[in-house]
C-alpha cells in the first residue's frame, strides 16, 4: 500500500501493483449484510437527512447524544464462529 500511495490515482491501473491489487481483491470474502446492517444504514441515512437540532447540536459538543443502531457481529469473530456452528 505505500507503493500505491507514492503512485498518481490516474496511473495505478497502469502500474504493475494492479495485478496485485486484483489478487488480493478477489481472495477477499464478500460480507454479508446484514438485517441489522440494512437497518443501521437506514437510521444513518434518515438521521443525516433530518433537519439539525441546535439542542442535539451543543449537547453534541459536550458529548452527550447518541444514535440509536442495532449490534452488528464481526462475522471473523469467535462468537460468530461459535454461533454459526
């Protein structure tokens, strides 16, 4: 990656490092989303959305509020391996 990053974007598929890039993409898994990933993305996208409240926006700079989101498992996880089973 040091290599790639010392290469101009528009060149790198020029380069020899692309043959290793498709390599290393095509041995990576694919993840698999989610219920909850789909429904995370959404209270995402519905809160970005949303108009800005100046009372969530201090409290945000003192660091209180929060988002609600359901728990996504890393599925490279022990538990996942474990529930898989």
């Amino acid at each position: 990656m040091s290599q790639a990053n010392k290469i101009n974007m528009r060149d790198l598929p020029k380069t020899e490092l692309k043959n290793s890039m498709e390599r290393i993409h095509g041995v990576l898994p694919k993840r698999q989303i989610t219920d909850n990933m789909l429904r995370n993305r959404d209270l995402y996208k519905t809160y970005m959305k949303s108009p800005i409240n100046p009372l969530s926006l201090y409290q945000c700079f003192d660091g209180v509020g929060q988002l609600s989101s359901a728990p996504v498992a890393d599925p490279t996880s022990d538990q996942a391996v474990a529930a898989s089973k």
